[in-house]
C-alpha cells in the first residue's frame, strides 16, 4: 500500500495511522505531565527498546520484576500511540516512564510547563537508515521500502515516518531543560558507564554491583532474549520476523555491510550539509 493509505500528516510528520489513530493523539495533546516523570526521547530505530529496558532497571535499583513480566510498550509506553489509550496512565504512582517519538513542538503544553526529565538517544544516521530500511520492510503497517536506493532518497528528504533525522536530533539539541543526552555508539563502547551516568542524572542511588548487573542484563544479546522486549508477541500480520528480525545486529557500523559507496557520498554530503551549523559532539565521529 501506499503512503496516503497507511500514514497520516500530523503537525507536518508523517505518522503511521494504524497506531497512531485521531483518538491518542487528541489525548496526548492534553495529557498532564508530572516534573518527576522520565520520558525517552528517540528518532526511531535509534535504541529506543534498550533503553525502555535500562531506565526500569535503574528506577528500580536494578530489580528486574518490571522488564520480565511487562511487555516493553506497557511499562514504558509510547504516549502517542493507540495502546496509550487503554493504559491508566494519569493514575500510574510517580514516577512514572514514558516514550515518544514526537519532536519538541508537538509536545503538549503541560511538557513545558514541568519540564519532566528527558533522556534523548542518538544514533548514527546510516545505521538508523539501515536499521529503518529492514523494519520497514517487515512491518504491514509501514511502506514497503523499495530499493535501498530509492529509500535512501525519501530517508534524507524526510519522507518517512517521523519526518527528517536532522530536523529531530537537532530540535532536541537546542531543547536545554532537563536532558540526557547520550548515543547509542557511547552505549555499546561502555554500557556500564552509560548506566551510572543514566542513574545520576535519574538521581538512583546505585552501588557497582547493581551498576555491573543491569549492564550484563541489558547487554543486547542477552536483552533480545526476553520475550516482553523483543516483540515476539506481535502478530505475524503486524510485524513479519521472517523478513527481519525487529531487533537485529544490535551493533554500530552495519551500515559499512549494506551501503555503496555511492550512497554513502551522498549521505555524507547531505550529512554535512545539514549539520554544518550543529555544535555537539557525536559519538560517531
């Protein structure tokens, strides 16, 4: 199906209408955030299941209960989406986690005016491509990519679900209230520092055991093992494992094994170009 048949405009972003229906998104526009919330921020395919299983750990002071019995989308859940709407959120006790996908001016107003806690990832725009070229040919309610290069193309115009990569990191960049910045490569190259620094700015008080564990446990191998994270419960319908599986590789540089080297000029050019003026240094480079 086509683009008009399974997305829908919403504040300039295309989105998916299965789950993203008019319902939860009325709903989110006037959801009520509390200053002790934790939202995970994430262009897509950027490490957001990672950590909606290292957040709980940490808040938990590494007691796995949550992330072994809780499907990832209940104990974290997107605020966007359709399921948002069956959950009792407003009555969850604090404090409470949250993700989205959403970019700064699509927040709704009660964000800004309590400035929940943030922890924004990021992740090296090839892999995201690579990774969001395989999902989205496993996924019934996204578009069939076509060919990589034809991908390629609506990947760096924006012209796929949750708009431009560029437009999303560098949105959250100049967002400076309450934010956790950290890239998916910095998680990989030393996942126990990135807990312990997660757990200061989460303010959880944790020795180096419980640090040394909730790393071990969130190692991606060992992580895409747990049945509540790894989507294994998703209807075949809704999401084909057999073309892909949803969490593949778990590794930076995939990239280098599925890109031309004419692809990878090209991207590096529209890189630069749309990150000339940006002041922060990325993990990936």
């Amino acid at each position: 199906m086509t683009a008009e048949d399974l997305y829908m405009m919403y504040k300039g972003v295309l989105m998916p209408t299965l789950i993203h229906p008019p319902e939860s998104l009325m709903r989110f526009e006037r959801f009520t955030f509390r200053p002790d919330d934790v939202l995970i921020v994430t262009y897509p395919k950027s490490g957001t299941t990672w950590m909606q299983e290292i957040v709980p750990l940490i808040m938990s002071g590494g007691d796995p209960s949550s992330v072994e019995t809780l499907h990832n989308w209940d104990r974290v859940p997107w605020l966007e989406e359709a399921h948002s709407c069956s959950l009792d959120l407003d009555n969850r006790p604090s404090p409470r986690m949250f993700t989205t996908h959403f970019l700064p001016r699509m927040m709704p107003p009660s964000f800004f005016e309590v400035k929940p806690k943030v922890i924004y990832v990021m992740r090296n725009p090839k892999d995201v491509f690579t990774s969001s070229f395989h999902y989205c040919a496993m996924a019934s309610f996204l578009v069939d990519p076509g060919s990589q290069t034809e991908f390629l193309q609506k990947f760096l115009k924006g012209e796929v679900m949750f708009g431009s990569w560029f437009d999303h990191v560098k949105s959250w960049l100049d967002y400076k209230e309450q934010i956790f910045y950290i890239c998916y490569e910095e998680m990989i190259k030393d996942l126990q520092d990135s807990v312990a620094r997660l757990a200061v700015f989460l303010e959880k008080s944790l020795d180096n055991d419980a640090i040394v564990k909730i790393a071990e446990r969130c190692v991606f191998q060992n992580m895409k093992k747990n049945s509540m994270s790894n989507y294994s419960a998703v209807p075949k319908e809704i999401m084909d494992t057999t073309k892909s599986e949803f969490l593949r590789k778990g590794i930076a540089g995939d990239w280098k094994n599925q890109m031309t080297v004419a692809e990878v000029e090209y991207f590096d050019a529209v890189y630069a170009e749309n990150m000339k003026d940006v002041d922060y240094r990325f993990a990936w480079d």
